[in-house]
C-alpha cells in the first residue's frame, strides 16, 4: 500500500511561482496601460482636455463694434449714437425663464411684442450670452428694477449706445434706418463679425454702407466662477469701430424741399450736374425712422403701410411718375439731331392736332391753341401741338433710341438700393408686354410725356444734368467721402463716365428756350425769374393722373384731389455755367409753373447763396 502524501511541495511551489508570475504580468500590463493613458492625457490628449477644463472657467464674449455716424455735407450729424439703458438676461443663468418673463413685467413695462422678438433673440444667441429684453428704460424703470436686482439672477441693467436720428422724417428714406437682425439675414451674415450685434441697416444709406458702417468685432476671454460670475478679463482683441460717412446731402436744401411741398406729396432731387453729388433726396411724406430702432408695434406699422399717403414708399427712387412737358426739351432736341426739324420753322397750332384721315384731336392744354409756334417759341410756351407732330415725324423707334441715351428707361446707378428703371416704351416692349401693335396715337401722347412713358424723380435730374453738362454723363450719388481711423478717403472719382456726341449749336437752342421759359415774357415759369441776377433754364409739366374722354373738360375743382394733375418742374442754374441741377414732382398739384417752379427756385437760391463753387 502506498505511502499518503498529505503535501506536495513541488507542487505547490510551480503553483506559487505561476501565480505570482500571473500577478506581475498583470500588474505590468494595468501599469503599462496606466502609462499609456497618462501619456495620452499628458501629451496627446492635451490640447483637447485642458480647452475642456479651460471652457469650465473661460467664455468667449464678443464685443460689438461702435456704429459708424453719418454727417450732412456741413458736418451735421445725420445719425448718431445715443446711450440708453437696456434690461437684458443671461438665459443660462436662469432657472426660470418663462417665471422669470412674467416677474419683470411685474416690475417694467414690457408689452407682448417685447417678449416675441425676446424670444426670437434667444435662437439667434448662446446661452451664456446676454440678450435683450427692453431696449429703451425710462428713468423710473431703471429705479424699480434696482429695488429688486437681488430677486432676478441672471437679469441686469446695461447700457447700450442705439441709433437716432435727430432730423427724423427729413432723412427717413435717404439715410434710412436700422432695425434687428432676423432670419434670413442671419443666414446670409458672417457669424463672426455680427456676434453681439442686434441690428443692422434696413434702407436707405444705413443698408447700402452697412459694411463700412458697422466695423469689426472685437473678442474678450473671461475668467468666471463656478456660478458663472465674471472674475477678470484674460484676454481682449478690442472691437474696430465703424468708419464714418460723410454725404453729400444738404439738411438745409432737404428742409427746404420737404417743406416747400406743402400739403402735397411728392419728390425733389437736388444735384451737381458736373460731380453727380446729391444735394437733395426728398419724398414726401416721411416717417420718423427712430420708431424703428426699438421696435416698431405690429398696429403702428400696419398704419404706416396701409396708409393711403404711402408713407414708406420712396418716390425719389421708386416712384413712376408721367414726365409730362418737362420732356420736351429732350424730345426738341432729338428733332435737331435726327434732322427731323429745322429750329426756326414754323407750324400752327389751333389747339388741336389730328392724324392724317384720323378724326380723333389729341388736345392741346390752351384750347384756343398758340397760333404759329417754331421750336424755341414751343418749349417756352409748352406748346403740345408742335411736339405731337414732331413725335408724329420722329416715329416711337427713334425716340425710344435717343432718350435712352439719357438714361429713361433705366437704372440712374445711384449708391442706394431699390432703385426703379421707369418705363422707356417701345414696339418690342409692347409687343412682349401687351400681344400688340404699337400705334400712331401712342408715338403722340408719348411726345408730351404721356401714355406709358414713366420716369423716376432721380431720372429726371439725371436727364437734366446732362443737358446741363452738355453732353456729359455723370452718375449719382449720396455718399462723398468716409473717415476711418481718422483718415478720410472720397468714394467717387467724381468724372464723366461718358459723352454723348450732341451738335453744340442744337443743344445751345435747347438751353436758351429753356431759359426762355423763365425768363421770357411768355414762359410759363416766368414768376420765378423775377428779381434775379443769374439766369435760370427750366421747363415745367403738368401730368394727367388720369384721361379725359374727347368730348370732356378738366376741371381741377371738380375732380378729387388724388386724380388731380402732377406738376413737374426741373431746371439749373446758372445757365450759363450751371452748379445746380433740380427736379421737383409735386402730386396732385395741378401747374408746374405754379406749384412746382417756386420750389426749385428756393433750392437754387439757397444753394448759389451759400455754398462756395
């Protein structure tokens, strides 16, 4: 029987020996794998985990540039910055939004459009960023909200500079105004350059300068606390504030105008003929722009829009308008040069013209007519008989051709946007637009300005400069010269971007008709010459809204004041060497001569007396 062996001590020593041996492989493979870990986190994960631990303490803020101002020609301020007192929340730092909302309205005024456009602020920022509540508090707003400041965490007080405009209405459409970003310009902005920035130019030069306006967004590196609470600043790329911009608009010509249109709506356009500067830019009626900067109401703009006066519309750029008598120096000329008339022949107008084997008499505005009338004689007057038969002799396709050389029918190039190209008719356009043929009749009416030729207010003083400059075309504009960093640069060169090949003798009998029509004793803006020392060349119109049957006569009493005639008028001055260039539109107005001219001569007047050539 075999001996019992109670231990076996080879056995127990391989056992040992394996065991520890397990051991040490898995303690080297865990310190193995702690070292590499460590090795990533040190050295290979760094740059991920400290910006994790640095985004714990460290925020990004962005710091909105300070807005660009605009200035007058005379340096007065257009649109400036004001300082104001914004009630604003951190959407982080509150638990409670919505309980939040309904406690400060306890404490401020905020009404339910406040808390719309609040929320629509809210997807366009980060949490952690502060966003608007109510951007303008009163003074007693400021004191009841600092009463209870310790029961709103995450709601505070700061001040913000906002635009106004001091001159309100006057600049409404040519400075235009901002307003806040929504949806889809977010989408087309640069998130890096408006971070922090709430508004941005809707119209006007606010919209077309807005580049230049706005300036570059500075970013700052704060260190904050476990809560949130800013301690220090670490880091700070300070923010380029916009650059300046100087117009070339006179707030005293825009009084002028705007006040010189009465009761009437309408449009003036004041400019240099030989730089293209733009002295006046005027619609009427305006709209105070400042409404919007806060925040218009949804009741108070639909006021504004749906007003019968169209309030926001803006004639000097949109408005369509008949041309009327004002052109017939452009119609004159086109005879001369095409060789379709010879200035000093005359024909008899009766006070009517007809088509030969046509029945129908297309009327002249003085029923008794005018008697013989040669061209000069013709513009003075405003004789509509002479031009429906030179119009008849031209044919619709030779003046479409050269008034297009004006620029009817056309962009003018001006540096705003929402320009209108007018209506420059033609056979090819009425025949795309209408499915017909283009008829005789409609070659008439178009030689006085009538039918479907439309022009824009900014048209007209375009057209007019270039008679002005005999021949030469410039291209109009608002904005002269910008500041940045305190240097000023111009934005135009300020030449002739071309030269119409025009007979100087033809264009001299043009301008001396005109002359004629304010300062001959038979010129139907005669009043206005009256008293001054420089000669003024000018031609006046009357627009029919609306057409008068054959067999009608028009009385202005007797028709409602919205279907009453437009008056016209455009001019510069001097004639000779002219430094002024006008086109007044006064609606429903009735005579150019006398609703129209009076104008004009005021902005001339002021003009020649008070600025240095």
């Amino acid at each position: 029987m075999p001996a019992f062996r109670l231990k076996d001590a080879a056995l127990e020593t391989r056992l040992f020996h394996n065991r520890i041996t397990a051991t040490a492989v898995l303690v080297t493979l865990m310190t193995l794998g702690l070292v590499a870990r460590l090795i990533y986190l040190q050295v290979l994960g760094h740059e991920h985990y400290a910006m994790l631990a640095r985004d714990n303490r460290v925020k990004i803020i962005p710091l909105p540039p300070t807005r660009g101002l605009i200035y007058d020609r005379n340096g007065r301020i257009l649109a400036e910055n004001i300082s104001v007192y914004s009630l604003e929340i951190v959407p982080e730092q509150v638990d409670d939004l919505a309980g939040t909302l309904e406690k400060l309205r306890e404490v401020v005024d905020i009404s339910d459009e406040e808390i719309q456009r609040f929320q629509r602020r809210l997807k366009r920022h980060r949490r952690f960023e502060s966003v608007p509540l109510k951007l303008r508090l009163t003074e007693v707003e400021v004191a009841r909200f600092a009463v209870k400041r310790p029961f709103f965490h995450g709601v505070d007080i700061r001040a913000r500079l906002v635009r106004h405009y001091p001159y309100g209405e006057l600049v409404s459409h040519v400075v235009g105004y901002v307003g806040s970003i929504n949806e889809s310009e977010l989408k087309r902005l640069d998130p890096t350059e408006y971070r922090g920035t709430t508004h941005i130019g809707k119209v006007g030069v606010e919209r077309a300068y807005e580049t230049l306006l706005h300036g570059h967004t500075g970013y700052a590196e704060i260190e904050t606390n476990a809560v949130g609470r800013e301690l220090r600043v670490l880091k700070e790329s300070p923010p380029r504030p916009g650059g300046d911009l100087h117009l070339s608009i006179d707030i005293d010509l825009q009084d002028i105008a705007y006040r010189g249109l009465g009761e009437h709506n309408g449009a003036v356009v004041a400019m240099e003929p030989q730089t293209g500067r733009v002295l006046a830019l005027v619609s009427k009626p305006g709209f105070d722009p400042n409404v919007f900067v806060f925040g218009i109401g949804r009741k108070a703009y639909q006021e504004l829009r749906n007003s019968p006066d169209r309030p926001l519309f803006d004639r000097t750029l949109r408005g369509r308008y008949p041309p009327g008598s004002t052109i017939k120096p452009f119609i004159g000329l086109a005879g001369l040069e095409y060789g379709v008339i010879d200035a000093r022949k005359e024909i008899f107008c009766p006070g009517f013209y007809r088509l030969p084997g046509i029945s129908h008499r297309y009327r002249d505005w003085k029923k008794w007519g005018h008697g013989s009338v040669a061209l000069k004689s013709a513009i003075t007057q405003s004789c509509d008989v002479y031009f429906y038969d030179l119009a008849h002799n031209l044919g619709i396709d030779r003046l479409h051709d050269f008034l297009s050389h004006f620029g009817f029918g056309r962009r003018t190039g001006i540096d705003l946007g929402g320009e209108k190209a007018g209506l420059l008719p033609s056979r090819d356009w009425k025949r795309k637009t209408f499915h017909q043929p283009w008829y005789p009749g409609e070659t008439l009416i178009t030689g006085i300005g009538q039918g479907f030729l439309q022009v824009t207010p900014l048209q007209l003083v375009k057209a007019t400069a270039i008679l002005a400059n005999r021949g030469a075309v410039v291209t109009p504009h608002v904005a002269a010269y910008r500041v940045i960093d305190g240097k000023s640069s111009p934005l135009y060169l300020e030449e002739p971007e071309t030269r119409l090949r025009l007979n100087p003798r033809h264009l001299r009998t043009i301008i001396d008709a005109m002359v004629n029509v304010v300062h001959g004793a038979r010129g139907t803006a005669r009043r206005i010459g009256l008293g001054l020392d420089y000669r003024i060349a000018g031609k006046t119109g009357t627009a029919q809204v609306f057409t008068v049957k054959q067999d009608e006569e028009y009385r202005a009493s007797k028709v409602a004041k919205k279907l009453r005639d437009h008056a016209l008028f455009i001019a510069f001055a001097p004639a000779d060497r002219p430094r002024i260039t006008v086109a007044v539109i006064a609606e429903n107005a009735g005579h150019g001569g006398s609703a129209a001219a009076p104008i004009a001569r005021r902005l001339i007047e002021h003009y020649l007396n008070h600025q240095q050539p």
